[in-house]
C-alpha cells in the first residue's frame, strides 16, 4: 500500500489544467474514494512560463517529458499533449519503464492503438483513455463494463460537439456553414484549423474506439468511411424539416453476419427522436444491446471540465488497481487478447440505407420520369418526391427536384447516380444524404438481424 499515488502529466494545456483543477478542489472527496491522496508530482510541457488560471509550484514543472517517465517515484504518466508523435514515443517509453498511462489521445489510439496496447500487456500496466470519447461521458467504461454481458448491435451517435453545433446553428437560424464554422471558432467550439471537427475525422478517430471496444476487433482508421459536413446546405437542411427530419453528423458501427459497418456521414434522422433532439456543443451516444435494448449517453462532449472528469475517473480507477496490488483486472480492450478476432470490415456500398437525393434540373416535361426510371433500373424504388414549381419566368437555373428512397443497396445508389450525373437535364451533380430510421424493435432500421 501507497501512502499516496503520484501522477506525471505531460501537456498543461486547456484539459490539462482542467485536471489539475478538480484534483485540488476535489482533493477530500478524491481521498476519502480512493483513500490516499492522488498528486501531481511533475508536470511536463513545451511552455512552463506561460501563466495559466490555476497555480502550480514552480519547481514541479519541466520541459522534458523524460524527467517523468524515468522518475522512480511516478506511478502514472498522464498523456494530455495531443497528437500521434512524439506522444506515442512518451507512452510507449512509460509503458517500458512499468507506469500505468492515461490519455485523452483518440487520434492516437485510432492510429496505434493495438501497438501501445499490445506493449501494455506485455509489461502488465494499465492503460485508462475514458476521455478519449464522449468528453465527460462514460461511454468507454460502460462498453468495457456495464455491457460486458451484452451482445451489441449497434454503436452510433453524434460524437463531436463542433459539427454538432454547426448543424444546430444552420438549422435554427438558417445560417451558411463558412459563417457558423467562423462563429464557432470565435467562441472556441472549433479550433483555429477545424478540419478534423467538420471533415468527420475527429468522429472516425473516436468510433474506431468504440467499435473495436464493442466488438472484439481492430478497426484500422482507414477503413472507416468518413464524409464531413462541409457539403451540407441550409437548403438541404430545410427539405430535411419538411419532410419531418433533421440532419446530423452520426459515428456509425453495426455488427451482422460476422462483419462490422464502421461510418461517419451527415445523416437524417426522425425529429421526434432524442437524437435528433441533441444541440449545440453536446454529444449522445446509443448503445443497442440484444438483452438490454437501446440505452443513450447524453453529456457534453468536450471541454476543460468535463474531459478533465474523464480523465481524473481513470486515475482513480488505476490507482485504486495499484492500492490493490492488482492491474489489467478489465482487459485493456474489453476482450482478452487471445480472444479478439479480425473482423471484415464492409466497405460504404456494401452498406443498406434510405437515401435523401436532390437534383437540379430543367424545367422540362420527362425528367422526373427519366429519372425515376434510372432509379428504378437499379432496384431503387422511391417513397415521396418534392418538385419544386417554376419561379418567375426563367428556370435558366432549373428547378429542384427531391426524392426520399425506401431502403436501397449503396453501390445500386451509386451506379444510379453516376448515370443521372451525366444526363444534360442535371444541372450539377446529385446531393446524397444517408436516413436512419428505427423499427419496432428499438434497433436502427438498417441492422440486419
């Protein structure tokens, strides 16, 4: 037994400090959880003279990670630097030197994951990355724990607060995507360079955490479709309401048939479900188990606090493992290593869906049946169509056409399109969005079961 549990950290940045933070205010009730204190010992950082909104001893900072991982009397190293390198080489060189490390890094762990985890049970040290999705939600510890019993179906939700906010913002007020994504930035929703946040990648990074934690399988980033939001339109977004929808930014990941979907696209959901209800900068997260039905995680999804709670929780539960004489009790990635199995991957047109598809086109008798018939040829039979009436006395622009599909086979939709693209009454290429919807069962409509 410890008479304390001493932490390393590595990045004093915006969730770093926010660590440091709750640790001191909630130093008492820390203790009396856990039993012996949990202090920062050391903390690293490239900038140590910046002054920061929480005090810290002088002499506890450094500018060399390695004064921490080679510190004898550190138990944790705690990674909060960001970024694939040198952040690996600092984690795996803790891992080596027998620390149990936290992170809030999902680039990372998307990236290289299985390397530092295979390493982690090697050297039997404890990994804790709670924050690395959901902010302060604990998604990653109820997949590992909470649902240990349960064969699930479906992970999916809105998992980045800045694209969510976007959307609310062009779905609310009818703003442009350039003025909101701007806005956001201004009030620090979205970073100065936000291409991971609107190209859909931050939400990749996080669901091939979720997905590999739920299902027993490595998901190589790369093989996750990802499409951001950067194509959505207020026009899009208002045939979305009219026809009783809102548009969402969705991680996907389904399990059927001995094989994994693994998705990120703008899609349209029912307005009456909750989450399509969920705004702003939150985040929400369903989890569909075959014994437990649906359960949603709902909380904010970023920022000082609230990621900082995430990560303090695994500090806890790691030095909790130490006072215990005991490590690597829940298997770093839910499933015993020996147990994990690679799964197929179905790439995007493999996929089932119904579809949104809007078309610009002349104003001439024929095109919705030319159209229609294309689709139709390719086994896409459609469900409601909009077409927009002539306005004024030119239709040199041409006028819109909208249809809402039943559910269809990806590649059918795509072969469908490249023909339609070239016809010369479209105007400019077709708009596709995905629709998720769910059944009677509680399960999204396009889980095969």
């Amino acid at each position: 037994m410890k008479d304390r549990i001493r932490v390393g950290l590595i990045g004093f940045g915006t969730v770093g400090t926010g660590v440091v933070r709750i640790l001191s205010k909630e130093k008492d009730l820390i203790t009396r959880r856990l039993g012996v204190p949990l202090t920062i010992a050391q903390i690293a950082d490239r900038d140590i003279t910046r002054k920061r909104d929480i005090a810290v001893p002088p002499d506890i900072l450094t500018t060399d990670p390695q004064r921490l991982i080679q510190n004898p009397d550190i138990d944790i190293i705690l990674e909060l630097m960001g970024g694939i390198e040198p952040a690996r080489d600092f984690i795996l060189n803790a891992i080596y030197n027998k620390k149990h490390v936290v992170t809030a890094n999902k680039a990372l762990l998307a990236a290289h994951g299985e390397e530092i985890f295979d390493a982690a049970c090697k050297e039997n040290v404890d990994v804790g990355f709670e924050a690395s999705v959901g902010g302060g939600i604990p998604i990653i510890r109820a997949i590992k724990e909470g649902f240990s019993g349960e064969n699930i179906s479906a992970v999916f939700g809105i998992v980045n607060g800045t694209s969510n906010y976007i959307l609310t913002q062009m779905s609310e007020k009818g703003r442009e995507f350039l003025d909101v994504l701007k806005e956001a930035q201004t009030l620090g929703y979205a970073e100065a360079d936000p291409t991971l946040d609107v190209s859909g990648g931050d939400s990749a990074h996080k669901l091939a955490i979720l997905a590999t934690l739920a299902y027993g399988t490595p998901v190589p980033i790369e093989e996750i479709y990802t499409e951001g939001i950067d194509h959505v339109t207020p026009l899009d977004i208002t045939f979305a309401e009219t026809l009783g929808y809102k548009i969402k930014l969705l991680a996907i990941a389904k399990h059927f048939d001995g094989k994994i979907e693994a998705r990120v696209h703008p899609t349209m959901i029912p307005k009456e479900e909750m989450l399509a209800q969920v705004n702003g900068v939150f985040n929400a997260i369903y989890i569909i188990g075959e014994s437990v039905g649906e359960s949603l995680f709902y909380g904010r999804g970023a920022g000082s606090m609230p990621t900082g709670s995430a990560v303090v929780s695994d500090l806890i539960d790691i030095a909790r493992n130490i006072q215990n004489g005991t490590n690597t009790r829940v298997p770093h990635l839910a499933y015993l290593p020996k147990t994990r199995t690679r799964l197929p991957i179905c790439p995007i047109t493999a996929i089932d869906s119904s579809y949104y598809l809007r078309f610009r086109v002349g104003d001439r008798p024929g095109v919705l049946s030319e159209i229609s018939g294309v689709l139709g040829r390719h086994n896409i039979s459609i469900a409601s169509v909009i077409q927009e009436g002539r306005k004024g006395s030119s239709s040199g622009d041409g006028v819109l056409l909208v249809m809402m599909t039943h559910q269809a086979k990806e590649a059918d939709i795509q072969a469908a399109l490249s023909r339609i693209n070239q016809s010369p009454f479209v105007f400019e290429p077709a708009v596709l969005i995905r629709v998720e919807e769910k059944n009677n069962n509680g399960l999204t409509r396009n889980i095969r079961t």
